[in-house]
C-alpha cells in the first residue's frame, strides 16, 4: 500500500510540473502529459508504472463518464439525438469493419473504434466552437464508448471460443446492451428517488457516487455492459433528479467529479505516455502506419455516408464539422486499456498493442496539437478572434489602471515632480479611454460575449461572498445558523447560473 501511494504522489507531482509548464509553452495540458510521459518512459528517469486495464475500466472509466453525464446539456443531447445516435452505432459498426478489413483483425478494429474526446472537447472550447458541435462530439463519446467496448468484448469471446455463431453472438450482444441500460436507468431512478428524502449535500454526493459504481458493478454481475450502465444512470439521474437536488448539492456534486475527473485524467495521459518506448515503437513504426491509415478511413466510412444520409431526413451536420469529426479522432486510454485486456496466450497481442499505443501516441500529438489550427482554419475560430480582441482590450484597460494607480501613489509619496505626474497620468488615461471605448463597441457588437462576460462576473462575486460568509463563521462574527441560510441563498444563485449556461 505504501508503494502504491507512493507512486500515485509521484505521478501527481509530475503531472502538476508538467500542468505549469504546459501553461507557459501553450501546449494543451493532456497533450504535453503524453509527451512527457513518452519522454520519462524511454530514458527511463523513473520506474515504468503499468497501465492496468482492470483499474482503467472498473475505477477510471466510471469517474470520467458520470463526470461527463452531469454536464451534459440534456436539451442539446435531446436536439442532436439523430447525429449522435448515428454516429456512436452503426458509425462505430462502420470504423469497426472497415479498419478490421484494412488490417485484417477485427478485434484491433474494435479497440480502434472508440474515440478519446478528452483533448478535443478541450481544443474545440479553446477556440470557442459551435455549442452544437461541442454538443455532438460530448454525447458522441458517452455512447461512443460503450458500443466499442460492447463490440471488442463480443469479437474476443468469439475468438477465444474459436467459433462464430452469429445467433449466438446476436443474442449476447443484444444482453450486453439492453441489461447494462437497464441496470443504469434502474438504479438512476432508485438514488433519484432518494435525493429527494434528503436536504443534505454530503448525502447527495454519496447517492451519486453510489450510482456511478453501483449501476457499473451490478451491469458486470450480470456480464452487461458497466459503461452504458454509467451513462445510463448518469442520464437517468440528471433528467429526473436534478431538479430535487438543493443547491447546495449542485454545487458540491459537480466541484467533487469535476476534480476527480482531473485528477485521473491528469495521472491516466501520464501513464498512456510512460508506456511509450520511442526504441520499441520504432520496430513497429510500418504496423502502426497501418493502423493510422485504417482508423483514419474507418472514421472517415462511419462520418462522411452516414451524415450525408441523415441529411435526406432533415438532420444536417456541416460538411466543416465532419472534416473536425474525422481529425477529431483521437486515440487514447479506453483503446489502450481494451487492448491489454487480451489474454497473453492470444497470438499476435504484443502486435496488438505496440500498434494501438502507437497510434494513440501520433494521434494525441500530431492531430491533438493541430487540432486548434485545423478548426480555425475551417472558420470554427472566428467567435475566438473576438473574444481574443475583447481580453486584449480588457487586458491594456488592466494594465493601464494599475499603471496609473502606481502613478498616483508615487506622486503621494512627492517622487515625482508635477510635469512628469501629469504627462505620465495622461497618457495612461489616454489608453484606459481608448480601451474601454473598444471593449463597449465590442460587448454592443457582440450581445452573446456581453452575457458570458455577465455570467463569469456574477459567479466571481458569489464566491467572494461565500467565501466572506465562510470566513465570519470562522472568525465567529456570524452563527453556524445565519450562515447556513446565507450559503443556500448563495448556492441557489450559482446553480441558477449553471442552468442559464445550459439553457
């Protein structure tokens, strides 16, 4: 046990080191953890930590998906149901066969099929993409992952059985998704129900974790799919029961799986990268082309003919999308931890993942760093370009006031003489002129930046409030009482914000 934490501490501290330095190249913070972990896997400056599949699946993978499902935007899921559905089953079918035909392995095809969308939700909010967009490629990867789990785990127990019985198969498939729905919706409207018996957030967090792990074991007991039970219940829970959660636990729930999400997210692209070796990676550098080659045309099959055929019933995804839908398509924790689930007497596994892990190493750089100046250049960046100009101007006006806050202490102080104070004070109250005259055309020009701007204040100002009430608690100025009924008003207010977002 010591070990073990001791290795988890580690892997914190250097995600952290990686997280800081990652800010100051500009490099998406996932991205450069994968580099670095490629970096300290081959030259070996730490001990290589393994990447269990049995932790990735059971522990990690329930964390990031209910994480996800409390964020999504149910009215947006609602309105982009048909892409999202198309996409995530018989565009995942599709990926399936057509790279499974290009390397003739149709288990590897299925570990290729699921689409790591941690790095591209990240890079499409960078630049401040179509919400709608971000809503298809976000509920994409909820279901996304449980079909390609469902189809690599149905295509290894036909392997390992050593016959097709398409009946068979059928059956079980159908088991596997039905049952692990099942299981998630059931237990969803179980703690739903609860939530409603309870005022106190601490419960309410509980009740959720609960329901991600709960529904996630209790699929696996009936051999049905964990992940879609995750989803499920997640779903479930945010459709029905959110409304009955207080305030108070709103906030509390999102803070606590948005920072179990980062944590794991932060320690699982380190691992991804620490089991890179750049001199083993070589020796399979003409398989893992391949590869490439094969997820890219999969992706491209399972896009491009299904969207075109969604647009004969009105559905129409632009064709600038799906350009982004294909690039999109990163490879990372799920295909790596599904390919080292295979058993070690399957022929050809280590083929298996030196190909998988090469080209979650390519995708997550080459098309993960790209990603931003492909979206751009499809002209998905424009809303960027004024949000750019607005924090410029917001940036000179901040400047220029604590320069000229500076100006007046020192002239106090009798450091500067009356001609110097007033050129100097002038010219700043000539910028600070200049840029709120900027910032008021741009927030006229642009109403919906106005709002966010609005929204981002508000939020700013009920922390530094709670944080006032919290403090007078401490300092006894104020009874636990008084406080408690502040601290709803406050959270009530800041979940009100998060609803408006969603709206």
């Amino acid at each position: 046990m010591h070990g073990t934490l001791t290795v988890a501490l580690l892997l914190l501290l250097i995600a952290a080191a990686v997280g800081f330095l990652a800010k100051r190249l500009r490099i998406h913070y996932n991205v450069a953890l994968v580099l670095a972990g490629a970096a300290l896997g081959t030259t070996q400056a730490i001990p290589r930590v393994g990447l269990q599949p049995e932790i990735v699946l059971q522990v990690f993978l329930p964390i990031l998906l209910y994480e996800a499902t409390l964020a999504t935007d149910l009215r947006r899921l609602r309105e982009n149901l048909s892409p999202v559905v198309v996409l995530a089953g018989p565009g995942v079918l599709t990926t399936l066969v057509v790279a499974g035909a290009i390397l003739h392995a149709g288990l590897l095809g299925a570990a290729l099929a699921s689409t790591d969308t941690i790095a591209v939700i990240a890079s499409f909010r960078k630049v401040r993409v179509s919400p709608r967009l971000a809503a298809i490629v976000e509920n994409e990867s909820l279901f996304n992952d449980g079909a390609a789990i469902v189809a690599f785990s149905t295509i290894l127990a036909v392997i390992e059985k050593g016959r097709f019985d398409p009946g068979r198969s059928l059956v079980d498939l159908a088991w596997v998704t039905v049952v692990g729905l099942g299981c998630g919706l059931a237990l969803g409207y179980a703690v739903a129900h609860l939530v409603r018996g309870t005022d106190d957030h601490l419960m309410e967090i509980m009740l959720t974790a609960i329901a991600a792990y709960g529904s996630a074991l209790l699929a696996e007991s009936l051999h049905a799919s964990a992940v879609l039970a995750v989803v499920a219940a997640g779903l479930t829970l945010r459709g029905v029961g959110w409304e009955s959660v207080t305030p108070t636990g709103k906030v509390a729930i999102r803070s606590v799986w948005e920072v179990a999400a980062f944590g794991v997210n932060s320690v699982l692209f380190l691992l991804i990268g620490l089991q890179e070796d750049f001199h083993s990676l070589m020796a399979y550098a003409g398989p893992v082309g391949w590869g490439l080659l094969a997820l890219t045309v999969g992706r491209a099959a399972a896009v491009y003919p299904w969207l075109a055929l969604l647009r004969l019933f009105g559905h129409r995804v632009p064709l600038r999308w799906q350009h982004l839908l294909v690039w999109g398509n990163l490879k990372g924790s799920l295909s790596m931890a599904l390919v080292l689930a295979v058993p070690a007497n399957l022929p050809g596994r280590d083929l298996l993942i030196g190909i998988v892990f090469g080209c979650a190493l390519v995708t997550l750089t080459v098309q993960g760093l790209s990603l931003a100046r492909v979206t751009r250049a499809l002209g998905e960046g424009r809303r960027a370009e004024e949000a750019v100009r607005m924090e410029q101007e917001q940036g000179r006006l901040l400047a220029a006031r604590a320069g000229q806050a500076e100006v007046d202490r020192l002239q106090r102080l009798g450091l500067l003489h009356v001609g110097l104070f007033q050129r100097l004070r002038a010219a700043y109250q000539g910028v600070i002129a200049r840029s709120e005259r900027t910032v008021r055309d741009l927030l006229v020009a642009h109403s919906a930046e106005e709002e966010r701007q609005a929204r981002n204040v508000r939020r700013r100002l009920l922390a530094v409030e709670k944080s006032a009430v919290q403090d007078a608690v401490t300092s006894g100025i104020l009874s636990d009482e008084a406080a408690a009924e502040l601290t709803v008003r406050i959270d009530r207010d800041m979940a009100e914000l998060g609803a408006d977002e969603e709206g």
